[in-house]
C-alpha cells in the first residue's frame, strides 16, 4: 500500500518536514505519480525497523564498560 506524505507523517506521527528530510536525504525511497510523491508503507516500517535496531545496538555499546587501562609508563 502507497502512502502520500501527509498520510506518511500522520502514520509516523512526525511532523511533515520530517518526512521532506528523510526524502531529501535519500533515507527512504519514493514513486512520482504525476504531481504526487507516494511512499511505500511496508519498505518504510522495514527503514522504521532497521533504524530502531541501529539505535538499539549503539546505545549496547554506549552502555559496555571501557576496559580497565593496563597502567602503562612512557619512559623518555
């Protein structure tokens, strides 16, 4: 099923100009229809998916402890 961006943005519940970014950025593929810009619903819950993830993942390796430092002497 195709979306338009308003349609998009009240799914998301995003504001619109969010929805312009993600486009202008490339981060999410569209289809021109004559004068309308539709997206697709299912490969944009996969990008909606995959970003969470992404996130999910990096706040793991925020949160890992740093190793202890072995204490190691520069002698000049």
């Amino acid at each position: 099923m195709y979306l338009n961006i308003q349609e998009t943005a009240d799914y998301l519940e995003v504001p619109v100009s969010e929805i312009h970014r993600l486009i202008r950025e490339r981060q999410i593929r569209t289809i021109r229809v004559d004068d309308d810009i539709l997206l697709n619903r299912d490969q944009f819950n996969f990008f909606i998916e995959q970003r969470e993830k992404y996130k999910h993942e990096l706040e793991a390796y925020m949160n890992t402890p740093l190793p202890e430092d072995p204490d190691i002497k520069d002698e000049d």
